[in-house]
C-alpha cells in the first residue's frame, strides 16, 4: 500500500533547497517524498501561486492549491507536511488533524507560544493523529550516535556543555535545545544575558546562556553573528572524553577523544582521538530517515522519535531564555 503525502508551503524546506546545486543532498519534504516507492506525493499548497505550480511541474504532482481545506478535501492525504511559518502551524496542524490526516509532520519550531503548543498537541492526541517535529538530528544517524556514545559512558560522566550557534535562539535555538534536551536530559534552570542581533533575524535574538538539567549538569550557549559565517557547534566533556560535533550543511564533523595517561607528563590525563562510530556524512540522510521514520510509525513498527511534545519543550525552554534575558533573572522550568 501507497501513503499518500503533501506538501503545504513551498519554500526554503518545503521545496526550494534542493534547488541549491552546491547542497547535494536530499534537504526537502517535497524531494524526501517524492523519490519513495512507498509514497505518492499527490499534492502541494502554498498561498503562493507561482510556487506550486514551479514544484509541481518539476516533481510531477497532480494536486495543485492555494487553499489548505480544498487540498485536503480533494486530495485526502495520508501523511501532510507543514512548513510554513511557526506562527500559521496551529491552524494548519488542527486543519490536518481535522480533515483525516494520520500524520503531521511539522517543521520546527512547533508554534510561537506555548498556548498554540498545547493546543496542537492535544487536537492531534484527541484525534489519534501522529504528530512529529522536524527537529531533524532525532532522526539521522551520525546524532543519533553521539547520544549513544554519551549513554553508553563513552565519554565518562558528563562534566559541561557547550553550544556556539547563531541564527536566533527561536530559529535555530529550537534545534539545539531539543538536541541538548535529547542528549542530556529535561532543562530545570534557564539563566540568558547579552544578545547578538544579527541582520539575518532581526526579531530573533541570539541569546548567550546557561542551561541547568536535572541531574546538575550545565550547558553554555554561546552566540555568533551567523551572517558573517555559520557555526552550530556542539562540545559534550565528560570525564573519560569528549565529543565536538559541527552541524553545518556541508560541513559536518566529528571529534571524538578518550581519556589516556599523558606520554609527556606523570601528573595528567590527556584527550587522544578516538574514531567516531558514525561518518558524519550520515547527517545528510536527516530527511530521507525522517521519512522512513514516519512511514515505520504509520505500519506500527515504532513509536515517534520526536513527538509534539518533544516540541513544544523545546519552546518552552526558548521562551524561557528569552524572559531570563528580559529579566535578567534566572528562570526555573
Ligand atoms: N528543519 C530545518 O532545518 C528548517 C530549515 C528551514 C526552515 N525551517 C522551518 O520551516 C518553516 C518554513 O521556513 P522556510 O524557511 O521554508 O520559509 P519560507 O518563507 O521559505 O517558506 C514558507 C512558505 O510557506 C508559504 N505559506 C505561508 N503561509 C501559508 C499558508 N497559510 N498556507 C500555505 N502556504 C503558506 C509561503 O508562501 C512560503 O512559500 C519555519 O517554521 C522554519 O523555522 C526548518
């Protein structure tokens, strides 16, 4: 049996990376679908005319719309992708939910508020509907596997985080909290500071912090002008090693290192490199494995890796950095 998909918002994700001949890889809803035996992409919508009709002539899609409500009373999708701004996802997630589909995947973050957070997530429980953030490092090996490594005491106990990021902690702060959450556990403390404003966001600050986690383990965010040049970098330092992970497009890399005696001093332990299990290059699967991930929930074959919950967390956490840099307070979770 077939799933049938569509698309609702032809942009950047929804469609248009994979125009970029520099990308190489598969980084849409729209692509990931439509190169599936198991899938029939039979519908794209987007209040943009022009963009519907470009992607469809361009993957061969028989459903064409403006209008959300008559693609899915025509069209009846089984799984529907929204990636459209954060602030339409409530209405367009509760649309879905309403006219039949059985699953949503949403791009991140879930909504801008947490009252629209809950909201989807309870119309989508009420009506049994798979419900999925693309929080796209819950997905892929390469960050799937640094998780392992850190529970399986790869690195030791852990000692510190850090993240050095830009972008805006609304945008990509919501990948990296909930990669943070996903390696290291629920957030108890946000305490934020200085912001960096960057022209790329200029409503969405990137904001250096500290997040406390259950379990008294600390992790620093470090903000950058991501206009100058991308960095989203994860360092993990336990007592046995430490992982850094660069999360950039192209530019993905690991960097694994255990613990050893120094050959150079008796009073130390130094870091030696230490191979990574996964390539890197796994990451670039992230929306190829989404996919395949969604169609396993759908069989029943497993429950969702990074459900509604997973985040409207994540934007909990990010709203609170941002009343702490308000405030200049600490704020507890
Ligand atoms: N997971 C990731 O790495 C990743 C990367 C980029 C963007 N995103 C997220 O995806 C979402 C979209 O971002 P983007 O950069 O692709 O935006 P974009 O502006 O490039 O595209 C959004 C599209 O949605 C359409 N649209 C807006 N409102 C609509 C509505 N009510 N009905 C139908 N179409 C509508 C617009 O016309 C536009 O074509 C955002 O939530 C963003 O945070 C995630």
């Amino acid at each position: 049996m077939k799933y049938r998909a569509a698309v609702i918002g032809c942009g950047r994700i929804g469609a248009g990376y994979d125009d970029d001949p520099l990308r190489g890889y598969v980084a849409t809803h729209v692509g990931a679908y439509s190169e599936r035996d198991d899938i029939e992409l039979v519908a794209l919508c987007d209040t943009d005319r022009y963009r519907v009709h470009r992607y469809a002539e361009q993957y061969h899609v028989p459903g064409r719309f403006t209008d959300v409500v008559e693609m899915l009373a025509q069209s009846k999708p089984d799984i529907v992708s929204v990636c459209t701004p954060a602030s339409t996802h409530r209405q367009l997630v509760e649309q879905c939910a309403e006219m039949g589909a059985r699953a949503i995947f949403c791009e991140k973050p879930i909504a801008t508020t947490l009252e629209d957070a809950d909201a989807m997530v309870q119309y989508c429980q009420q009506r049994n509907v798979l419900f999925c953030i693309d929080h796209q490092r819950r997905f892929e090996r390469f960050h799937r596997s640094c998780r392992e490594v850190i529970f399986s005491g790869g690195i030791g106990r852990m000692q510190r985080a850090v993240c050095v990021y830009g972008g805006g902690i609304r945008n990509t702060g919501s990948h990296l909290v909930d990669f943070l959450r996903f390696c290291l556990g629920d957030v108890a403390w946000v305490w934020a500071r200085a912001a960096v404003m960057d022209p790329v966001g200029a409503d969405d600050p990137s904001v250096d912090g500290i997040l406390g986690f259950q379990g008294n383990v600390v992790a620093h965010l470090i903000p950058i002008e991501i206009s100058a040049h991308a960095i989203f970098e994860f360092s993990f330092i336990g007592t046995e090693g430490s992982i850094v992970l660069n999360s950039v497009g192209n530019n993905v890399t690991a960097r694994y290192a255990v613990a050893e005696a120094s050959r150079f001093s008796g009073e130390i332990r130094e870091l030696q490199p230490a191979p990574f299990p996964v390539s890197p290059l796994a990451s670039h699967e992230c929306m190829r494995d989404a996919v395949t991930h969604l169609v396993h929930c759908l069989d029943g074959n497993s429950q969702p890796w990074s459900t509604g919950n997973d985040g409207r967390e994540a934007l909990r956490v990010v709203l609170a950095l941002l009343e702490s840099q308000r405030t200049q307070t600490i704020v507890t979770l």
